[in-house]
C-alpha cells in the first residue's frame, strides 16, 4: 500500500517514459480492496457452540448385565448376550425422535424380541448449544415385545408360550458427553420409568399336559412396570 501510494507521488516528477495515472489508479484501487476482503472472517462469537451431529447410535449395557444375572442367580447357567441397539435423530430445537430394536433378548427358555417408538424432549439442554442431544429430558415411550417362553417341568415335552405385549410409558433421563467439545462424540445415556404393558392378541400355548395357566410365568403378566436404560452412544 504504502509502495504504490510512494509511486504515485513521485510520477510528478519529469520523466522520459510517464506510466499512465489510470494504471496508478488501478493498482491503489486493488491494493485497498486486497486488504479489505483478504481479512481471514472473524472467529465465532463466544458463548456460541455448534452441535455435534444430530445423529446418535446407542447399545444398551443393562439389558445384558440384568439379564445374567437373573439367569445366573441361583445356578451358573453361562452368558447370555441380548441386543438392544437404538437410534435417535434430532429434529429441531429440543426435540428429537428415535427408535429402538431389541434381538436375542431374554435366556435360551424365555426369548424376546421387539421394538420401540419414542420421543425426547430436552428440559434442561446442554448449556450453550440447543440441539446438541444432551442435558435431562423426557420420553414418552410406544414398545412392543414378543416373547416365546418354554417350560419344561411336566415330562419330557416342554410346554411354549408365545405371547405378544404392547406397552405405553415414559422415562426421565440424562445424556451427557463423554468427550466434550469434539464431533463426532460418545455419549452415555442414563433413563429410569414406568411401562404399562397390555396383551396385543391371544396368547398362545402349546401344552401337551394342561398344566399351563398363565400365572405362573409373571414376565407375561399385564400391568404397569419398571423401565430402564443405560446406554453407550456414538453422536455424528
């Protein structure tokens, strides 16, 4: 800048070969608009905080820790391993949806399988970034179970139960970053409710010896009960 101001002045002075005032005028008017529009942009405003990605995968750790050891509670029956892996999505503001999907669940005499539907309202977002799937919410919670469970107390051909539950509920829960301030992040995720669960369908049973009532398997009981997650997520 200070170069071609320095030239422009000095083209006052006689020369043999003058250089046209019209390319001194260009050259100054580049050189300001150079540095005008060559700054780097300005660093983001503090306070502010850009999500992490609106997208989580979770696995749920309790389904396998209570599962084994309910099975193992009064005899070393082995590891049973049951899938519960969920997805949530958030939509806008402090909303987001999400779904669950539940595979080899139960023990090698009652199996289960199923899904769920659910929404998450934030109360309490993460501070400084809305949207960022994190902080106490709440749940309401749409779940379906299908569950084939064999006894084998009368003789030598079990008895097997398929019975089919749809439940309605809610959880309250936290979610909170594990590495904060970094995309992609882990997240654990902490979530305690009730579920109504009622009979979808007849339950079925196939029972050479007639013994079977239905009280005495209370898993397929109808009625409200405790739910519960603990899971690790990945958020994109």
């Amino acid at each position: 800048m200070l170069f071609v101001l320095n030239y422009a002045f000095q083209l006052r002075a006689p020369k043999a070969h003058a250089v046209p005032r019209w390319l001194v005028a260009a050259l100054l008017c580049g050189t300001i608009s150079t540095n005008i529009y060559g700054q780097s942009p300005e660093p983001a405003a503090p306070g502010r905080r850009s999500s992490p990605g609106n997208n989580i995968v979770r696995l749920d750790l309790l389904s396998p820790l209570g599962y084994n050891m309910a099975y193992n509670l009064f005899a070393d029956h082995g590891f049973v391993f049951p899938v519960l892996v969920s997805y949530e999505r958030h939509l806008r503001g402090r909303w987001s949806v999400g779904t669950e999907l539940l595979v080899n669940g139960g023990d090698p005499t009652d199996r289960r399988s199923g899904a769920s539907l659910m929404a998450r309202y934030y109360l309490l977002p993460a501070r400084k970034t809305v949207g960022s799937l994190a902080g106490l919410y709440v749940s309401p919670v749409l779940n379906y179970r299908a569950m084939r469970t064999t006894d084998g107390y009368f003789g030598s051909t079990p008895s097997i139960v398929r019975v089919q539950r749809i439940g309605l509920g809610a959880l309250l829960g936290w979610q909170v970053a594990l590495n904060r301030n970094q995309a992609p992040r882990f997240v654990l995720d902490f979530a305690g409710g009730v579920l109504y669960r009622a009979r979808l369908g007849a339950d079925h049973v196939d029972d050479p010896y007639g013994y079977y009532t239905g009280s005495g398997v209370p898993r397929h009981r109808i009625g409200i009960g405790p739910d519960a997650r603990i899971g690790l997520g990945y958020q994109f």
